[in-house]
C-alpha cells in the first residue's frame, strides 16, 4: 500500500516549496477570505499571492472539502 497523498492534497508539498509557507497558513487564509465562491477564492490567492491555478485550486478545494466534513 502506498501513504501517498491523492487528490488536491497530492499538490501539497510542491506548494510548500514554491511558495514558502505551510499548507495550514495557506488554509488560515483561505477561511478568513469573505469571498463565497470556490473560484473567486483561487482568483484571489492567484492576482493576491501569486499562486499558480492548479495549486490555488487545489488549497481552495481541499480545504473546503475539510470544513464541509467537520
């Protein structure tokens, strides 16, 4: 069996690396944003923070799945 991350979650250490912060800073930020939409959230973190699409879609998608699961 392999311990290997799948999904948004698979983008994780990537992001940590190219960006130079922790996934739950970047998961504080994403819960304090006042934008209700998924989208609006990763054009905010893409023209805010700089980041890429795929990785600003992936922090935003698993961080919501997250919080509709708790």
């Amino acid at each position: 069996m392999s311990d290997q991350a799948k999904g948004p979650a698979s983008y994780f250490p990537a992001i940590e690396k190219k960006y130079g912060r922790p996934i739950a800073e970047w998961q504080d930020l994403i819960r304090a944003s006042p934008l209700p939409r998924h989208m609006e959230v990763v054009a905010w973190l893409k023209t805010e923070h700089g980041l890429g699409h795929g990785h600003a879609n992936a922090l935003v998608a698993h961080t919501r799945a997250e919080d509709a699961a708790a």
